[in-house]
C-alpha cells in the first residue's frame, strides 16, 4: 500500500513488481482449476469406462458357464430308418 503513494522510483518500481507477481499467482489459481476441471472429466470417463469392462467380464463368464454346459441340440432333417 505504501509503494502507491510514494512518489520515488523505487516505490513505482516495487509497485510495478506487486502487480505483477499477483497477476502471475491469479494466472496461476487459473490454470490450476483448469487443470483440476480436466482431471475431473478424465476420472468421469474412467468411471464409466471401468463400468463397461465389468459388464463386458460378466457377459464374457456367463459365456463359459454356457459352453461348460452345453445342451444337446435336436438333429434337424430327415431321420433314416
């Protein structure tokens, strides 16, 4: 606050230099929510990708109980006697 009303060259200068650090932090805090707000979409779509998986392995076991188990089918055609 005081570097603002002094009127010397270094005051202007340690002034000029304030500002700027704080536009660099507020740069920054911008950055990182953006950076933030993407890891959360990337977790969102791993989310569901792992879901799709699961249900991909169940299909996949409920289809090698049913090869372990195979029916015996009926023949289909003539039958000769």
């Amino acid at each position: 606050m005081l570097s603002c009303i002094l009127n010397s060259e270094r005051a202007i200068d340690v002034n000029i230099r304030i500002i700027r650090v704080f536009t660099k932090i507020r740069e920054t805090q911008i950055n990182n929510l953006n950076i933030i707000l993407d890891i959360e979409e990337i977790k969102k779509k791993l989310y569901n990708q792992s879901k799709n998986i699961e249900l991909v392995f169940e299909y996949l076991d409920e289809l090698n109980k049913k090869a372990d188990n195979p029916n015996p089918r009926k023949e289909i055609g003539y039958k000769k006697k």
